[in-house]
C-alpha cells in the first residue's frame, strides 16, 4: 500500500497474543525494544491458552534430572528427526535441541512453574500437576531403537483443582505467565484488534501494518519490524480446500481464530509457505487404545497401539484413509479407569469374533486371522509384527467389542464425535517458511526484511509427524528467535 500517516509507531509490531506472539514480544522488549502486541480477541492466549501445555524440551532438564531420566540434546535430536521425517527442518531441530536447556531456563525466569514429578499414566496430559511425560512415543517402537527414550513433554504446573482438561489447564497457566512477565517489560497490548494488512516501503521492507479496532481502522508503524503469529488455519475451509483438503469436515483443535489471516498475510508481501498439507490427527483415547488392537478395514493391524495416539492418529487417517476400528475384550475395556473412558462405548458388542467382523463389515475371516496370529504370540509376551510391548500384552477373550473410527465428514464441533463413527480431530502445521531466527523467506529463500513470523503462523519443527509439545515448544522457542531478531532488524 501506499505511505501514507501513522496513527501510531513502535519498535517492533506483533500480530498476535498466542504462544509465539507473547515470546517474541518478551525476548523483542528484553532487547530494549518498544513493543506493541495486537490481539484479535478481547485477551490474550488464543489457542495456546487452551491447551494442555506440553513443551517439548529435553536434553537434560533439571525436571528430566530430578525424575531420574538421562537425555541428551543428540538423543532428542534423532528422535525429533525420525518423528518429524519425512520432511524435518534440520536446521531447526539442531537449534531447538541445542538450545533446549536454555529454553527451559527461559521459561522458569518467565515464571513458568514445572513441578518435578513424573506422570507415567496413558492420558494425553497429565490429571493432576505432574510435570513430565512420554509425549511421543520415544519409549515405543520404532522410536526406543533409534533413540534412547526420555519423557520430553514438559507441563507447567497448574493446581489440580484449578484444572479443567480443555478448558483452562497449563497452557492457560504457561500464557498467564507470558503475559505477566511482558506486561512487568513495558510491553503495550492493544485487544479486540485485527491485523489487516501490511505495510511496505518502496524498498520492499515490511515497516508496519493496517489494523482494524471496532470498525476503525489505523495505521502502526513497525520501525524495527512486525512479527507475524496469529495461529494456523484450521478453521478456514477455502485454506483447508487448497491445501489439506483431507481435514475439511473433520473436527478441528483450536480457536476459530486459526484462519490464516497472518499466514495470508505474509504471502500478500511474497513469502513461500511450506508443508501446509502437514496437519495433526487424532482419532482414539490412549487409555483404551493400548488395550485395544487397532485395525483397517481388511481386519489387519497396520501400527503398535502403544505408540504415540497421535500417529496412530495420524497412520489411521492418512495410511489407511480413516478406515479403522478399534477391537478389545470385554477385560480390556472394563480395565480402563473410569475417569480415562470419557464416555467411549463400543459401537458393536459379540460373543465371537466372527460375529463381530461380520457387524463391522470386515471381509469373512481376516479379523479372526488377525486375532488369533495376535493372541497366539501375545500369550508369551510377544508381538511379532508391530512390537507393542509385553506390558501391554494379553490374548483377548470373549466377549468381543469395537469402536468404529471411519471418518465422518459432516459436523466440525468436538460435541458431534460421538455416535457410530468418531471424527478424526486435527490442527494445521504448515505455514510461511521461516529461518532458524525467526525471519520470514521468499520464494527465492531470502529474508523479506523487515517480517519475522512464529507459531503455528510458520512451518515449525514438526512436518511428516508430530509428538505432543511440539506445537507449543517451537512456538515459544523459535517466537523468542522471531523477537529478538526484529529488536535487532534495522
Ligand atoms: C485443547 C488443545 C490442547 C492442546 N494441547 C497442546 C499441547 O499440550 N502441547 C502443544 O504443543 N500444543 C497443544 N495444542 C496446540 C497448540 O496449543 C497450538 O498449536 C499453539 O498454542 C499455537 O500457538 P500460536 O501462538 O501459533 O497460536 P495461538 O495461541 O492460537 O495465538 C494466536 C493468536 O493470534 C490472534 N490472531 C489471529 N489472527 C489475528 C490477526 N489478524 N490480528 C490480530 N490477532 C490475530 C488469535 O486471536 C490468537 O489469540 C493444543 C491445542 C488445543 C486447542
């Protein structure tokens, strides 16, 4: 757009009161920059704030080291590599896991709690105030023989009591820290506040934004340079059509503020976007799953169920087109804690086998094969074609029960995965392409000065997978690098 006056000017401009937003805006204003958050919503925490709050750090975190767990950054390395292969940003994953003790650090000066104590139970976060876990799998085949396992997932501490899973747990608390420690910064926050537009120089560079507050639109100036994070975009179909048509019709993780806008926003001014087909995808609870086999619609297995729920999730949606179902005894479904079940019933019940293969429509005879070959090894503590581990092994024995998984395109609310078919439930990964210090890159590859962009806004850590805390972990990390690059971009 044109020059034209300013209604107001700062050092640095950050579009969006998210995780990355929030870490720029810290690490930007540290660096001596004056620092303007806008924020969409009438506060700030976006997504960020409803998560459960798993960072994924390692290496040797005095957390990891109080619960008795020996990593390092080169473990966490090859585990980051295969788990985000294909397509691993290896300049990133180097930075993060160098890097990593240092962002713990960080993050406790910010005043984030992290209790040491280990959860070892099977829930996607921990229920109570625990403040370590196994979050991808790293203790499951094939990722316990690439590397040697540590639980990474780091959950700052929130009061049991003060925690509803979904709602307000420690993303809530990581964000009420964030926020605490910018505004003790000088950092400005200006809510209820869209980012609309950027504006260039005729030398290209990126030196503030056009943003709209109840119907008025002003213009910001960004002497230093904006800094782009306003979440994915799940929530926006024509992005979703273009780009991961797979999810359209699922349901979605996240606020319905991850449209894209900023991700737009950063193409408006020539930036290349990449793995935007990357997405999470999550199909089943763990707690039964590791109970349960797991199997596609020729009634055979396709990966360990003690593996990380979300690639499970995500070999069910993708490998097998969300053709899945989920097949246990009455045993393993009655072992569940009742307050890990979360109203999962099964969609079909069967004295035999057979009579249960044919209910779910699975050809004569494949799912008896499958049971059998299953329970005959499971019997010695074995499993030969998928290396579930012996703890969760046991021959099933009747009577039978299977949750049906097949995808149901149609509703995109959580409250509609209920009933005979269960949606897969995602967020995006893909975003602009962005360096290791947090600068926004063109099509050629080079910087666009002046842009800096963080969070699921960018292309971060996780690209051909995902492990839990990845989201958040390289939102906070690579927001901090978004930051202090633009306090420093003259
Ligand atoms: C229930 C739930 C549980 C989760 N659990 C985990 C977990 O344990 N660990 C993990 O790593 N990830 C988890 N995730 C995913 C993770 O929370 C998000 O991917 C991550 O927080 C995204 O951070 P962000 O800063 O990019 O975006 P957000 O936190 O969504 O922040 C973006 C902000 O930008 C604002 N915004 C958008 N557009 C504009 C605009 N144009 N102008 C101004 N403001 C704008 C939005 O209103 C929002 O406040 C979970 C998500 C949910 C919903």
């Amino acid at each position: 757009m044109p020059a034209r006056s300013w209604d107001a000017e700062v050092d640095v401009l950050v579009i969006g009161g998210g995780c990355g937003g929030m870490s720029a805006a810290v690490e930007a204003s540290a660096a001596e920059a004056d620092v303007l958050v806008v924020e969409r919503s009438g506060a700030i925490g976006g997504a960020s704030a409803m998560a459960g709050g798993l960072i994924y750090m390692g290496g040797g975190t005095p957390v990891q080291k109080a619960c008795g767990f020996e990593d390092s950054a080169e473990e966490m390395y090859k585990y980051l590599v295969a788990a985000t292969s294909p397509g691993a940003d290896l300049a990133k994953i180097e930075a993060y896991c160098e890097g990593s003790l240092d962002h713990f650090d960080w993050l406790v000066r910010c005043g984030v709690p992290f209790k040491s104590s280990f959860y070892s139970g099977m829930l996607s976060e921990p229920p109570g105030d625990d403040g370590l876990m196994y979050s991808g799998g790293e203790n499951a085949y094939p990722f316990n023989e690439i590397a040697r396992p540590a639980p990474r997932g780091h959950v700052p501490q929130m009061p049991g009591a003060d925690k509803v899973i979904g709602e307000r747990g420690s993303g809530w608390m990581l964000m009420k820290s964030l926020g605490e420690v910018a505004a003790r910064q000088g950092v400005k926050t200006q809510c209820d506040t869209r980012a609309n537009e950027l504006v260039v120089d005729g030398d290209g560079r990126v030196i503030g934004a056009v943003v709209r507050s109840f119907g008025t639109d002003s213009v910001i100036k960004a002497r230093r340079g904006v800094v782009l994070s306003g979440g994915g975009f799940a929530f926006n179909d024509d992005m979703l059509a273009l780009h991961a048509p797979r999810m359209l019709g699922h349901s979605k993780v996240g606020t319905d503020h991850d449209d894209g806008k900023t991700i737009r926003l950063g193409q408006s001014v020539g930036a290349a976007v990449k793995h935007m087909d990357a997405t999470t995808a999550y199909a089943a609870l763990p707690p039964l799953l590791v109970r349960s086999i797991i199997v596609n619609a020729s009634g055979s297995r396709f990966i360990n169920e003690d593996q990380y729920f979300g690639r499970v999730g995500e070999a069910a949606f993708y490998r097998e087109e969300g053709e899945a179902y989920l097949v246990f005894d009455e045993e393993g479904f009655e072992s569940v804690p009742p307050e890990e079940i979360w109203g999962q019933r099964p969609t079909w019940v069967c004295e035999t086998i057979a009579e249960l293969e044919t209910e779910m429509g699975v050809p004569a005879g494949a799912l008896e094969v499958t049971v059998d070959f299953f329970n005959r090894h499971a019997e010695h503590g074995e499993d030969p074609l998928f290396h579930r581990d012996a703890k969760w092994l046991r021959p099933m024995r009747s009577p039978f029960g299977a949750i049906d998984l097949r995808q149901k395109p149609g509703p995109t609310s959580p409250e509609h995965r209920d009933g005979p078919g269960y949606s897969y439930s995602f967020f995006t990964l893909g975003g602009l392409h962005t360096s290791p210090e947090g600068r926004v890159l063109n099509t050629s590859g080079e910087p666009i000065p002046g842009l800096f962009a963080a969070g699921r806004t960018t292309s971060g850590l996780p690209a051909g997978g995902y492990a839990s805390g990845c989201s958040i972990g390289d939102g906070t990390f690579f927001g901090r690098r978004a930051g202090g690059s633009a306090a420093r971009s003259t």
